[in-house]
C-alpha cells in the first residue's frame, strides 16, 4: 500500500465519492438491488474497472469498501461470493496497473536522464566553441581562453563553492562586460535562499515580472527593449534546475549596451549552465559520499547516480567487467568497446596489482539481460580475428556482469579467482 501522502489521499477523497455517487445511484434508480448483482449487465465490474484502472490502490480499495458496506446494508443475506468475485478482479487489474505504472515511470526517469546528458554536453561543446570565438577576437590580451576559465572556477568551488560564484561573476564582467549581476538560489517553493554577488547589500526583488517568469517557465528570459514600458529592474534572468526541486539563477541587472546582444546572451547562458552543471557535481558526489580514488570523476558520478536511481526509484543499471593479464589484447578490446558502447555509457579501465588489466563498462537503465546480448555481439564481431577469438574463449580472459553498484565492483575487483 503506497504511503499517504497529499496527491494519494486526493486519490483515496476521489474515489469514495465516485464509489458513493455510484451506491447512490443505484439506489434511486433500482433501490431493490442497487448495486446490480442480480441484474444481466453487472455495472459494478465496469465501474470497479475504471477507478482501478485510474487511481491504483486508493480507487480498488476505496470502491470494494464502499460497494461492500452497502452489500451490508442493502441485502438480506450477504452476497459474499460476488464480493469475493469483485475482489479477485480488481486485483488483477490493479496488477495491470501496478506494471503499466511502474513502466512509465521508468520511461519518465530515463527520458528526464537523457536530457540532462543532451544538456550537459550540449553545454560542454558550446562553451568549447565560446572559448574558441573570445580566443579568436582577443587573442594577444587573453593568453587564457574561457573554457580555462571556468574549469579554474570549477577546480575552486570543490573548496569554496561561494568563492567560486564571484569568480564566476568576475569572469562575466572580464569577457562579456556585465557590470552588475548576481548568482542566486531558490528552495523548493521559490523563495531566495542565498545571494552572491560581487555589490555589497544586493537583494533581489523576488516579485520582479523577469524574476518570475524565468521561474515559472524555466527558460531564460531577456528585457524586450522593443517595448513602451519594461515593469522590471532586470535585463535577464537565466535559471538552472538544481536537485531536491531548487533553482540556481544567474540575474543581470546591468552590462554594457552594446555587449547586449542575442549571441552574448546566448553564450552567456551556456557557460553559466555548465558552470552550475559542475557545481551540481560536486555537490552530489559529496552529499553522497561517491568518491573513489581508483575510478574517474566521470565514471563515478555517473556510476553513484545509478546506483541512486536504483535504491530510490527501482530502475536498475548494469555494469560489466572484464580482466585479463594480456595488455596488447585488452588494449584492442578497449578500442573495440569505445567504438561499440552507446553515447550515454561509461567506460573506465583500471590496473590491479601491476598485472591484471580491467575494463569496466557502465549501461545505464539496461539489465543484466541486455547486457548479456551485448557480450554475445561483441564475441560475434570478434571472432573473425584469429587471435582474439582465441583468447576469448581461453582462461586467459574473463568477464562478470554485476549490477551498478560501488559494493558489487568492489566486491569484484578484490576477487583474484
């Protein structure tokens, strides 16, 4: 029985009254047999159906409570196999919806992970490009590019996130003139949480017209100089979704006019995005204690936000490693994966006791099923090489699929059998 919680009890209010209307009904129309049981067509079934169907668990048990008090009340002598009957069906269609439910929001949580991996290297390659286009234009006065910049700023905020927003903002004004502005959050109902800014005494107006549609459409939005009259004090509000349902906004209240342009803001946008994205990093790999010294930072943000998913909304991850202590041939498997592997999975090699050569290969959102085809189409497309073939199918070689986790691997690389 799922927890109650506002939208559930919602649900559970819903369903007693469509059940009661339905009773209701019944009784005014055939007071003799108001819930139908006698009748050729049994309406009950049809109405048990669909609030199942709709509302899971609180529609089953809300319409089964109701329809049995009033089998109580109704009828002289309780018709205990119909409601038996009843049950069992709803059951069965709560069953259906169970799955049909958990589908979907397993298709919900990969397409919500897909974008944000679409976003994080969109993101990375525009701020490349952006870096490339400020080299080009000023090449002799900056003997840094942006992208240096902001990995500068990223490297300071795993000490001093605070610090690292000035930085940031001091970038702002030093490539694209923005005289004042500020890096604010905002807490899961949208008041202001924090303020950084290089002005001493800066407030925002949390009830500025920018202010509040960047939040409420999540979308950077920009003072419309075509207007008779702008009703803010702002030029642009850029937000960027953080966990537990926060926001981190970037707020331009001035710049130099002729900075202000499409394409500034634009790159403007990128690089505050990407310059968040990795503060959000960092924060996660902390909260949840994910660092491993023997992993990427890549490999282990992507592996503890698997792992995370799994324990929290049940959708598991896979991983598959394979060792050997012939490096030549790993080092043409590894070459062999990169090719192979999806855009969104993750591959890491390690060394184990200056001998054994490990590849370890992260799919996420794919069962150990899916994998296993995986394995059988690598073997397939190895075996025209001789050698290869060969050393796969020997003891030389050898591979375990183990779902993601940092105690599964772990369990996995201390096995020397």
């Amino acid at each position: 029985m799922p927890s109650l919680t506002l939208q559930t009890a919602l649900k559970y209010a819903e369903s007693l009254l469509i059940a009661v209307l339905f009773i209701g009904a019944g009784y005014l129309l055939h007071r003799e047999d108001p819930c139908f049981i006698h009748e050729k067509i049994d309406v009950s079934i049809l109405m048990l159906a669909l609030v199942t169907l709709f509302f899971g668990w609180p529609g089953l048990f809300s319409f089964l409570l109701i329809y049995g008090l009033a089998l109580y009340l109704f009828y002289p002598h309780f018709p205990v196999y119909q409601l038996l009957e009843l049950t069992i069906l709803g059951l069965v269609l709560y069953l259906f919806y169970y799955l049909w439910e958990t589908r979907l929001k397993s298709y919900a949580l990969q397409k919500e992970y897909f974008r944000k991996k679409l976003d994080e290297n969109s993101n990375a390659f525009y701020t490349l490009k952006a870096s490339y286009d400020q080299l080009e234009k000023a090449y002799i006065t900056k003997p840094h590019s942006l992208k240096e910049s902001v990995a500068r700023i990223v490297e300071i905020s795993t000490v001093n996130p605070k610090e690292a927003k000035r930085e940031f903002l001091k970038l702002l004004s030093q490539y694209y003139h923005v005289k004042k502005a500020s890096v604010a959050t905002f807490d899961a109902h949208q008041h202001i949480r924090t303020i950084d800014t290089l002005e001493p005494d800066v407030h925002l107006d949390r009830k500025d017209l920018l202010i509040e549609e960047a939040l409420e459409k999540g979308k950077p939005v920009y003072i419309d100089f075509e207007r008779e009259e702008n009703q803010t004090d702002y030029l642009a509000a850029i937000p960027f979704a953080l966990s537990e349902n926060a926001t981190g906004m970037l707020v331009i209240e001035d710049m130099l006019f002729t900075s202000f342009d499409k394409d500034t803001l634009l790159e403007i946008s990128v690089i505050f995005s990407y310059f968040m994205q990795n503060l959000e990093r960092e924060h996660f790999l902390k909260r949840y204690n994910c660092r491993r010294h023997y992993l990427s930072e890549a490999f282990t943000f992507e592996l503890c936000r698997m792992e995370r998913i799994a324990q929290e909304k049940g959708v598991p991850s896979s991983m598959i490693i394979l060792r050997s202590a012939d490096e030549a041939m790993m080092r043409r498997l590894y070459h062999f994966l990169s090719r192979r592997k999806r855009t969104i999975d993750m591959i890491q090699t390690l060394t184990i006791g200056g001998k054994e050569f490990v590849i370890i290969l992260l799919f996420p959102f794919l069962k150990k099923a899916g994998v296993e085809g995986f394995v059988s189409r690598m073997y397939a497309d190895l075996s025209s090489d001789a050698s290869m073939k060969q050393w796969l199918h020997g003891r030389a070689f050898r591979y375990e699929i183990i779902d993601a986790s940092f105690s599964q691997l772990k369990k996995n690389l201390q096995n020397k059998s």
